[in-house]
C-alpha cells in the first residue's frame, strides 16, 4: 500500500471504532473520538471506588505502515481488531468489548 492509502485504511478503521469500549481485563475504560481538528484520540478514564475520583489521560491515535498506535509514556500501544465479542484490542491493555 502506498503512504496514502495506508492513512486511508487507518482513518477508516477509526471511524469504525468511535464511542466507548470497555475493558474487559480491569484495565482502563477507552473512548475513540475524531477531534474538532479531524485527527482521532483515546481517552481513557477509570474510576477509584475507595476514593471517589476518576483519571482522564489523552492520547493521540497515529498510525504507520503496520496500522494504528497510541503512544503511552515511552511505550507504543497498538491497536488491532479482535473477534467479536471483543473487537478491539490495545497492546499491553488487552481486549475491549464496545459500550
């Protein structure tokens, strides 16, 4: 595929996963959304149940020749298709199941 067309395919499979996904390992619950700007972000939220508070991280979802990535820290999250039920899988998180 060519540069384009890979930016393409991503972009399409972003549309695809917008909304809410939850973790079906106790990770972090996601949310997929385009921005105003037109890129995609994954918010990803929890909540603390013994403290009463919620964490909200922003990551921006970019892609390359082998499909799409958030970037957590230092580390490369990959973001894949599953077989249903679970049809979204984060590396390093695991499988989500769409809200």
């Amino acid at each position: 595929m060519m540069p384009e067309e890979e930016y393409q395919s991503c972009r399409n499979t972003l549309a695809s996963w917008q909304g809410g996904w939850e973790s079906i390992n106790g990770n972090p619950d996601v949310y997929i959304f385009q921005g105003y700007d037109g890129n995609y972000y994954l918010l990803a939220y929890s909540y603390d149940k013994d403290y009463g508070r919620g964490n909200f991280s922003l990551h921006d979802i970019n892609s390359d020749e082998s499909g799409c990535y958030v970037r957590m820290g230092m580390k490369r999250c990959r973001l894949s298709s599953e077989e249903p039920p679970y049809t979204l899988y984060i590396s390093g998180w695991g499988g989500y199941m769409k809200n």
